[in-house]
C-alpha cells in the first residue's frame, strides 16, 4: 500500500459519496470513484483532480449486479494501491412494507446489504495481510429505529452497523480499521427516491456537515460515528445495555416465565 492510499468510493456520482471524494481528494489521496452515472462522475473527476491533482479513476457498475459487483471485487482485490473502501452506496424506497414490491426491496437488499458483504470480503484478506487499510459503511440512524416505519431499509441499515461492529473486533486485532457511519436526515436526492420533500422536515443536515463530522470521527478511528448526536453519552448507555445483556443470553434452562405451572 502506499503512503497515502488510494480511496475506493461507491455511491460516489453525488450526495454523501460525492462528497466523500472531495474530501479524500484534497487531503492528497487518489480515487476511485464507482456508480452507474458515468456524466455526473466525470464532472466531479475532472474538477478534483484540476483542483487537487488527485489521479481519479471511474469505474462504472450498477452495484446489484452481478458481473458489476465483481468487476469491482477484482478491483479491491488486486490493486494494493487502494487503502480505504467506503461503501456508501445505497438507496431507500417510498411507501410502507404491505404496499412495496417485493423485487424493489430484494434490489434494496442487494445494493444496501449484500454488495457491502462482498465488497468487504474482497478487499479485508488483502487489508488484514498489510495490517492496515479502512473500511467506512454508511449505516443509518434508522437502522436502530424500527419505529420510523421504513422497515426495509431500516433492516438493511441494522444489517450494515452490525456488519461494521462485527469487522472492527475480527479486523481491528489485525490493523484495519472499520468505521460505521450513521447519518440522520441529509439533505440529498435520496429523499426524492422515496418521494419525499426533504425541506419540509425539520432539522435536515447538510452533506458537507455531515461528512466533515464523518471525517473527524474517522480521524478519531471511532467505531460509531453518528454526527447528529449531540449527547454522544446517550449511545454509550444504548451500547452499554446490549453488552449487559451479553453475560445473561446463554443458560441451559428457559426462565422461569417460560415454565410451565404445576
Ligand atoms: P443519493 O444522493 O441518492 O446517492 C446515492 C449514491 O448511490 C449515488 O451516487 C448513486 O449513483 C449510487 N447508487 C444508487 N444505486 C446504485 C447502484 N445500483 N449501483 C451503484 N451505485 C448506486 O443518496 P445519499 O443520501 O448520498 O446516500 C448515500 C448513503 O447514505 C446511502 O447508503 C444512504 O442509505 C445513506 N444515508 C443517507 C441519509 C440521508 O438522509 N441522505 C441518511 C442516512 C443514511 P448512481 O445513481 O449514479 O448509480
């Protein structure tokens, strides 16, 4: 790897992962930018690395694809210049459960759970083999509130914060670091997926906020970064009750709840 690694970016033709490039572009790392919008990449391309002198590649793939999602693999796997993934692309779906179409929320699986898996395991061998390199998933808030009735894409959102926690203890032992990122309401074009008009919510972030705070969480190797938080102390006690929880899963007998009466 080199000493400034080059940086590997889904998601990254706008929003959070267009402003991901920016910032890596101008602390010096070289990019390699991958979404299906191959105009929007250019664009964004040509000005970092006028700006910045950063070498940008672009790879375009459609992540819940197949033989995309490979072609990105391959990449991760055998170009040992790239020393930070950050898995951020993702989408979201309108409506509730009962009135979604099935195939939407499989794609919604494939490109918010499973290209994440699969871009993970193609590049942690390689990163643990260096004992270094970083891995940043853009989780959600809503991934710990199920309440909020975007179930799908909460799931998904849960599935990607485990997936980071679960890394950072099998990886971090090994030198590599593994950020989850969970966003609150940012102002981009996911909003006009889902059918939502983002400016009539209250307290929406603004990309460059939310990914500077990111960065500073990053800097700070947290394993959570949730810039919304102002209490951080309020996570810590949510956190601390599930590892209370730990040492009392596992008895042999059911509880007594659960037995029958005599
Ligand atoms: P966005 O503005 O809609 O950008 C999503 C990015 O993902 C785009 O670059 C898009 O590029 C790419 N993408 C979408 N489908 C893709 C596919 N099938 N294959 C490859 N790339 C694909 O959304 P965003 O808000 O920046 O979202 C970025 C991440 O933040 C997502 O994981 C999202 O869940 C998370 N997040 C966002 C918010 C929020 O309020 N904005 C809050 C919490 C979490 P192309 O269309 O060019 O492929």
């Amino acid at each position: 790897m080199s000493a400034i690694p080059a940086v590997l970016i889904t998601g990254a033709s706008t929003g959070i992962g267009a402003a991901y490039a920016e910032r890596f572009a101008r602390r010096g790392h070289d990019l390699v930018l991958v979404a299906r919008n191959v105009e929007r990449m250019e664009t964004l391309a040509q000005r970092l690395r006028q700006e910045t002198g950063a070498a940008v590649d672009i790879v375009p793939a459609d992540l819940t694809r197949t033989t995309d999602l490979a072609k990105i693999e391959t990449r991760l796997r055998d170009d040992a210049r790239i020393g930070i993934l950050v898995n951020n692309a993702g989408t979201a779906i309108g409506g509730q459960f009962i009135e979604q179409n099935v195939d939407d929320m499989t794609r919604l699986v494939a490109l918010n759970a499973t290209a994440l898996v699969r871009l993970s395991s193609a590049v942690a061998p390689r990163f643990a083999g260096a004992g270094e390199g970083a891995i940043v998933n853009i989780s959600s808030v809503v991934g710990v509130a199920p309440e909020l009735g975007m179930t799908v894409y909460g799931a998904t959102k849960a599935f990607v914060l485990f997936l980071s926690q679960g890394l950072a203890h099998e990886l971090g032992p090994k030198g590599v670091y593994v950020q989850a990122v969970l966003p609150a309401i940012t102002r981009t074009e996911i909003w006009d997926h889902v059918g939502a008009d983002v400016d009539s919510m209250g307290e929406v972030m603004e990309v460059s906020d939310l990914v500077d705070a990111a960065m500073i969480g990053f800097d700070r190797r947290e394993a959570v970064t949730i810039p919304s938080l102002h209490d951080a102390g309020l996570w810590d006690v949510h956190d601390g009750a599930r590892q209370a929880l730990l040492g009392n899963f596992v008895n042999a007998l059911p509880a007594d709840r659960y037995r029958a009466l005599a």
